[in-house]
C-alpha cells in the first residue's frame, strides 16, 4: 500500500438461488481467489448468500438457519485471508428481518450494515420482506458474539492511513440522500455497495452515472458489486455489472454477463490530497476524529506494496478518445478566445500584436487571435504578425511563419533585429563569439521591446505566446517573452498545444492553411537563439530541459495530484516503461523539480491570461507560491530514489 494505493475487488460470484451451501462455497472460491491477486477490499453483492431473488422464501427458517451457517463457514474461512470483505445476506433481529451486508476480517465478524431504503416499485417488492435499517450501532447477537449492527458504521485499518471504509446497499444509491453522503462527510473515503441491480434496456449507463457521479460528489472511491449469474430469470436478468470509481472516473467496468471479478487499484492519497484541496468539503464531526453518531471499528490488513495493474495516461492533458480529443480542442480554442475578446471589448483596442516564429506556440496563438477577432467582427488586417529573424532564425521557420500570416490574411511585418541585437552587444559589452545566456536573452528581450513598441504605434495589444509548460520549467526569457499584454497560451501545456494546432488544421477546410501547420507540427521545438547548423536548427529544448511529454506527465501529477517524488518517478515508470529507461525518467524528474521551484519569480509577475483546464500556474488563480520556497523536502525524496 506504499504510496496511498490499494487494490479492491467486486465480485458476482454464480450462485445458485436458495441454495446457501453452494453460494458459500462459490464466495469462498472467490474470496480465496481475489486475495490472492492482491485484493484487500473485496465486495460480494446483495444477499448473495441466499440469492436476491428468493421472494417469499425468505420467510421460511429454514433458509435463514442457512443463511446463518454460511456466514459461519465463511468468517471462519477467512481466517488468515488478508482482506476486508463485505457479503450480503438477510438477518433476522428482534422479529424483523434485515437486508445486510456483513462484514468479515481475519476470521472476525465485525459489524452489520442494514439496507436503509427498502424498493417496492416496479419489479422489486422488498417491503413485503425486510424491515428499514436504521443509523445508531446497537449489538445484535449471532453465534454467541454480540456485533454492531446499524447504517453508521466506519472501518479503519493502521495499514494505510487515513482510509475509511463505509457501506450502503443497492437502492440506497438511487435516493436523493444517500446514505453515503452522511458516511463520507463522517470521514469515509472508500464506499462499497452491496447490489442487486437487474438489466434492462439503457439502464446500465444510469447505473455508471450514479456511480460515477457518486464518488466525484463524494470525493471519494466507489466499489459497486452486483448479482449476476445464478440469479431467478422468471421475471428479470442480472448481469453482474460492477464498477470501481474514483473521484469521478471509472476505473474499472464489468461486461455483464462475462466478467465475475473485478479489480482495481484505488488512490487514497489522491483522495485525502483532493479533500483538502476543497475548501468547501466540509467535516461532519464536532471535533476532529469524533464523527457525531458513527462506531469507528478497526481491522487488519498486511501493510504492503501493491502490485500495480492500474494505467497512467502519458499524456494526462490529452484524451485518449479521439471524440472526446476534438470536443477538448474545440472547448480550449473557445475559451482562449473568448477571452481574448473580452479583453478586446474592454480595452476597445482594434490592433493585435504578436511575434510568430514559424513555431508551435506562436501559431497556435495567431490562430486564436484570428478566431477572437472574427468573433468580433474585425478586420484581420489588423492583426499584425510581426517576424523578426536573427540569429539563429531557419528558413524553414521564417518561410512558415510569413506564409501563415499571409494564409490568415493578417498584415505581416518583418523587423530584422541581427543588428539592433549587435549594437546593443557592443554597448553592454558582450563578444557576440560568446553565445551564452546573454546572448541568448538579449535577442528575446529585443524582440518584445519591438512588439510592446508596434503596439504603442498602432494602439494594439501585445498577444502573449508563451505555454503553461515552459512556465512551468521558467524556460522564458525573464521581461523577453515571458511578458505580453494578454497570454492567450498561459493555460495550455506543450503536449495539447500540438493538438490544438493539428484540430485547427483538420477542420478548417483550406487546404493551403492545412499544409503550413502539418509542417509547423513537423518542425522541433526551439526558441532559435542560437546559429543554425548547415541551415537546420541547432538548438532544440526537448535536448536541453528535456521531453515535454515527461515534465506535463510530472506536471499534471505533482500539481493536481498533489503525487510526492517517489510516487511521480514510480507512476512515470509504468506508464514510459517502453519508452524511458528509469535513469532517464530520474534525470529529467530531478531537472523538472529543480526548476519548477527555482523559477517560480518568473510565474509570480505573469500577464493575464485565461485558466483552460484543471491545473493552472497563476499566481492569481491556481498557484500561489511563495518564489523563494525551497524545495529541500522534495530534494531529498528524489535523491533518495
């Protein structure tokens, strides 16, 4: 469990209805199974010791002496099974009879949860058997022990702290209060459900949104286990359609009628990291740890790491699903651009300025420039695309750059800086053989002094180019390009900038334009401050502060996670297992880290500029950070990988 990860089990065991002796002996196959592929939270379904769809037999003793039995059997069982499990099955308690999961550990019965909300609609008549669960733990006896019995109800386990474990039962989740609501503003971060949920046409996607929207609401894990094969076909099919969730993501779906286990692998850290993130996620209890009207129970688990099967996007900001992919593309150029335009409307400025390169940031922020003022109904005329070549400038680049602002039909300028840039060296006193950072900076920060003065004539604005990835890194030039008079850019990490640019291109529909921004897609990254070699670039920042595809992956996970060194270097390491050698994850992690925080001074004076997505490097919005912070804590973890 190193790391805040455990892995969880749902399972529909194929049962036979009425017959508890069978049932058991297919839950304790399973059990004995999903332990040993390193479950520790294992779920069984709703009265499955019995069946769910034993109607009126559940009214006769003889199958609830069995029912008992089988618990027996089982908890003894799970002697020595390193796991927390959770079986349904009914209970007779003063004369009524209850819809309950059990809950086992190490061969102990710990508690029982009644079902609060008992159906008798449509194809289900619960009422007709079971009684409605009530809140406050009272004991009950079974087998010569007295076990708590009652909806509120907590699990701890010192195996991996801060993991609370709650229940609730099948139509619990469809009401508008749900049990797990009280369960998790009581401290519960993992919630099973216990179910019997019978397919019909359409009702499966429901039932991954209740579940799905559950744990996002709840900010928490969801295990849903459902009956499925064995189960009475003389009115309803059950198909076994489970889910585990995490803060509203499925991290694992059944196919019904296939699947009988499945597992997942559940971050708690994360949840406890989201949870105190939210400032309105508030605590139920009156003093901390003392949930009002909650039995806190402990158990025990084996304290080890957990092999992990669940997968980690390598590129978090970008979806996988190219649907889902173009949708993203399309949403982030209308908030780049929308906000472009309300800067337009308040400034009542009719110019826009902006230094294009030929490269990937430049022309995605064009683009957007272009979209805001046909939403404004401007001419594009008056946006000037100003190239300024010097140094290191290609022809590629400067070819790519002039035609794409002709394509647009913006006015393109060209300032040729090499000898402003020479005259300045000679009055500071820098050997132009000397291509060191002032060499570098000194051309950036001629080139936004021509664009800041453009503007001034032309009474525009200054469009900022720079991404979130490179101000992430610090890798802009401090008052050069790191400042604008609007970064349209700010928001948007390097891997999704070659998206928007490539969605921009496959949907215009000219031909000509598609054709300038493939080969801007084509051409590597670089600022192009330093002398081409043989006419190609020689400078390229994926060989300096490497790949961008890495420091987004380390992005996304330190900054929305809030993931320390060790669990970011351990996700990165399966996720780049074919591409990186761990020595080159830790290489670049370490750069990553190093100037993340030594560059925060950069990020505390950025230009406006709109937040797209989940993570944001503001020192207005997302990110407030103090730029002299050190980062020893982080240092030591990672030199101690």
């Amino acid at each position: 469990m190193q790391h805040g990860f455990i892995k969880v089990a749902a399972i529909s065991p194929k049962i036979k209805v009425a017959d508890t002796e069978y049932n058991k002996e297919q839950i304790c196959r399973c059990l004995e199974e999903a332990e040993g592929n390193g479950a520790k939270i294992i779920v069984f379904p709703e009265l499955c010791i019995t069946g769910y769809t034993c109607g009126d037999l559940f009214l006769q003793e003889a199958l609830l002496d069995g029912a008992r039995l089988a618990l027996e059997q089982i908890v003894e069982f799970t002697d020595g099974l390193d796991a927390l499990v959770f079986v349904g099955m009914p209970l007779e308690v003063g004369n009524k009879l209850y819809n309950v999961a059990a809950v086992i550990n190490c061969g102990e019965l710990l508690a029982f949860i009644p079902k609060t909300h008992i159906p008798s609609y449509g194809e289900f008549y619960e009422a007709r058997h079971f009684a409605k669960g009530h809140a406050a733990a009272i004991p009950v006896s079974f087998a010569g022990e007295e076990i708590p019995f009652g909806t509120h109800i907590l699990f701890e386990t010192d195996a991996l702290e801060g993991m609370v474990v709650a229940a609730e039962i099948c139509e619990d989740l469809w009401v508008p209060d749900p049990p797990s609501t009280s369960h998790a503003l009581a401290g519960a971060n993992v919630v099973v459900n216990l179910s019997a949920s019978n397919e019909n046409v359409g009702k499966d996607e429901y039932r991954r949104m209740l579940v799905q929207s559950a744990s996002a609401r709840l900010v928490s894990a969801y295990i849903f286990a459902s009956e499925g094969e064995g189960e009475s076909t003389q009115d309803v099919v059950f198909g076994g359609h489970n889910l585990i969730a995490e803060n509203g993501t499925i991290l694992a779906e059944a196919n019904p009628f296939r699947e009988h286990i499945l597992y997942a692998d559940m971050d708690i850290q994360r949840l406890k990291m989201e949870r105190r993130r939210l400032t309105t996620y508030e605590n139920a209890w009156e003093t901390p740890g003392e949930a009002t009207g909650y039995l806190t129970i402990p158990f025990s688990i084996v304290r080890e790491e957990t092999k992990l099967t669940r997968s980690f996007l390598q590129t978090p900001f970008v979806p996988v699903d190219k649907e889902k992919k173009e949708k993203r593309c399309e949403q982030i150029l209308s908030i780049q651009s929308f906000g472009l335009v309300k800067r337009y409307e308040h400034t009542k400025s009719k110019c826009a300025v902006i230094g294009i390169s030929g490269g990937l940031d430049s022309t995605l922020a064009l683009l957007v420039t272009v979209r805001a003022f046909d939403l404004l109904g401007m001419d594009r005329k008056n946006i000037y695309s100003v190239t300024m070549p010097c140094f290191g400038t290609t022809d590629r680049t400067y070819d790519n750059a002039c035609r794409l602002a002709k394509t647009l039909g913006t006015t393109l300028r060209e300032v040729d800086i090499k000898e402003a840039v020479t005259v300045h060296f000679k009055d500071i006193g820098q050997d132009l053989k000397e291509q060191d950072v002032t060499y570098e900076n000194g051309q950036a920060r001629e080139r936004t002094q021509v664009l800041m003065d453009i503007a001034n004539k032309v009474g525009g604005l200054v469009i900022g180019t720079g991404d979130m990835s490179e101000l992430a890194l610090g890798w802009a030039t401090y008052n050069g390009d790191h400042m604008s008079m609007y970064g349209v850019n700010a928001g948007v990490p390097k891997t999704l900038v070659r998206h928007l640019v490539g969605y921009y291109g496959e949907t215009c529909g000219e031909e000509e334009l598609q054709a300038i921004l493939k080969d801007v897609l084509d051409t590597p990254v670089s600022p192009e401050l330093l002398p081409p070699k043989e006419g190609q670039i020689s400078q390229k920042t994926e060989d300096l502060v490497g790949p961008y595809e890495l420091h987004d992956f380390f992005l996304y996970y330190m900054l929305r996670c809030g993931y320390s060194p060790a669990k970011v270097y351990r996700i990165a390491v399966t996720a780049f297992e074919n591409l990186y050698t761990e020595e080159i994850l830790l290489k670049w992690l370490k750069t990553f880290y190093h100037r993340f925080f030594t560059q925060q001074f950069k990020r505390s004076c950025l230009p406006d500029g709109p937040k797209v997505g989940s993570v944001a490097v503001s020192p207005r919005g997302d990110l407030r950070m103090p730029s002299d912070a050190s980062y020893a804590v982080w240092k030591r973890e990672l030199e101690e990988l």
